[in-house]
C-alpha cells in the first residue's frame, strides 16, 4: 500500500534535528542502539546513557565513526535520587 502523495514518506531526511542534544536511554541495546544513530544522522548531537555502564561506550564510538558528536555513561533510569 502507498502513502497518499501529500504525507510524507520515510527517508533520511524525514527531519531534522540540527543543534539539538538527544538523550537515548538504553543505548546499549539494539532498539536504544539504532534510535542513538537515527537522532545522529538527523543532526543532534549524543548523550547515549545504559544501566550497563561498559556498554554504553560502544554506541558513542558508532556514533563516532559517522563523524557526530556524542557523549556516553551509566544511568539508571528507574533509580531516583
């Protein structure tokens, strides 16, 4: 089925998101991991947070080696303090 032709269709300029920070929490894992790269190549800059704080590196150097900004370190989400 094909969208009607005034709604946009997906694509990798869908939006943009130059000069903004994303905050993906979960980046350790493949849905965090992909929505991290997504909001990169859309032009925000990275804070990629896990529980599992070793992790969390590995999608900041993704993130990296596409030439975005990013940052990276444990958090948990569920703890308050």
């Amino acid at each position: 089925m094909r969208p009607p032709p005034d709604l946009p269709t997906a694509g990798p300029y869908l939006f943009r998101l130059d000069g903004q920070v994303a905050l993906i929490t979960g980046a350790s894992g493949a849905f965090g991991r992909a929505l991290a790269l997504g909001r990169a190549r859309a032009g925000a800059a990275m804070f990629a947070t896990d529980i599992d704080g070793a992790r969390a590196p590995e999608t900041r150097r993704l993130v990296g080696t596409g030439g975005w900004r990013s940052l990276s370190g444990p958090t948990d989400v569920a703890t308050a303090t």
